[in-house]
C-alpha cells in the first residue's frame, strides 16, 4: 500500500490546516486505497478565535493541534524522511502560509519552516510526487521556484499569482474543481478555498488532485 506524507499546521482555517480541506484529502487518499501519515512540525502557533476570526494573544502547538485531524496518529515532520512514503500531499489553510511558511507576510521573499523545506526538498530530490492544496502551493513555490521553477495554481488571485512567479515558479488560473499537473516534476495543485463556495467543490478538486499524485506514486 502507497503511504502518502500529509502535513498539517494545525487546526483551524485561520490559525493552521483548512478542516474540510484536510478531511477531504484524507477520505481521497484512503478512497485510492492508500495510506495517509499524517505529520506536523512540532513548532507553537498564534491563536485565532474562530467566532471572531481574531487573535486571542495565546499560542497552541502546532503538532498537537494537528493530532485533533489525524485522531492522534501524527508524526513530527523532523521524523519523517522521503524513504518512508511515496509523495507528499499539502492541505491549504492559513497555516500552510503562516506556520509552515511566512509567504502570507512576506510574499515571495517568504522563509520556510526547516523541516518542512528538508522533506520537501528530499520527495522532490527523489522524484516522488507533491501536491498542494489552496494557499499551499505558495508553500512549494517558495521552496522549490528557484531551483526547480514548478507549474502551479492557486486559482485565479492575481496578486497572490504575482508573489508566486517571483519565486521561480509559473502559475497557470484553474477552477476550484480542477487541478495543474506539473507532469515532469511530479507536481500537482488545485485551488480549494482559494476559490471555491461549497465544500462539495472542494472535494471534487481534492479528490482529483490526490487521485493524480497516487498514480504517480
């Protein structure tokens, strides 16, 4: 059975993984009759209070708030290494881009999480694919634009597809449903939240995209 890396940034839309978009990769992963392992740098993030969409001033775990998603069966991402899966899937959130990452703040000029980079770096050294989802393909174009200069999306946001090309990477619009596959780095992307309305899109985006970077596994 495929074992397909998922990292998280926690829980939550606005303070790390996208709930409905984590959820729907997991059910596509499992419907594909592979396995997710799930993992999550063990980092603190800023709470948001998810009623008023505000700061609280506290900060949560970012692992063990990822564990909430995976039911507790959650790996540090430092653990993990490309030998021990067969891709690496990236749900979207505010997380992707402001735990994993800091593109949300800094654009193009973003740094990203150590470990994160490590894996990342070693899937794709490996010829392993990645996929991304919503605002996460931010993350990969900020990791690998300039080395490998990728084909992403992120859906249609002209100001977020700007920061991306300033990376090294080309962005190409999609719909919510649909996805970009970057077929000679093994890299595949679907907008999500990005643009869509109603979760039944995302999942139909999100389904195809796990679908595709299975069949490259």
């Amino acid at each position: 059975m495929k074992k397909i890396g998922v990292v998280l940034s926690g829980c939550g839309v606005r303070d790390g993984s996208e709930i409905h978009e984590a959820v729907c990769t997991l059910l596509a992963i499992d419907q594909a009759g592979a396995e997710a392992v799930c993992m999550a740098p063990d980092i603190e993030l800023n709470e948001v209070n998810h009623c008023t969409m505000e700061p609280t001033g506290a900060t949560r775990k970012v692992l063990v708030e990822a564990a909430r998603i995976a039911r507790g069966n959650i790996k540090d991402i430092a653990q993990v290494k490309a030998s021990d899966i067969d891709a690496l899937v990236f749900p979207g959130g505010f997380g992707a881009a402001l735990n994993l990452c800091d593109f949300g703040q800094k654009g193009a000029g973003a740094t990203v999480n150590p470990e994160v980079a490590r894996l990342t770096r070693e899937v794709n050294a490996a010829g392993k694919p990645i996929g991304a989802i919503c605002i996460a393909p931010a993350l990969i174009a900020a990791i690998l634009g300039k080395d490998v200069q990728p084909t992403l999306t992120i859906g249609t946001d002209v100001g977020t597809a700007a920061e991306i090309e300033k990376t090294g990477a080309k962005h190409q619009d999609c719909p919510a449903t649909g996805v970009v596959v970057d077929d000679k780095h093994k890299i595949v992307t679907t907008p999500a939240y990005m643009l869509a309305g109603r979760i039944s899109e995302v999942c139909e985006g999100i389904g195809a995209c796990v679908k595709k970077v299975v069949e490259l596994a």
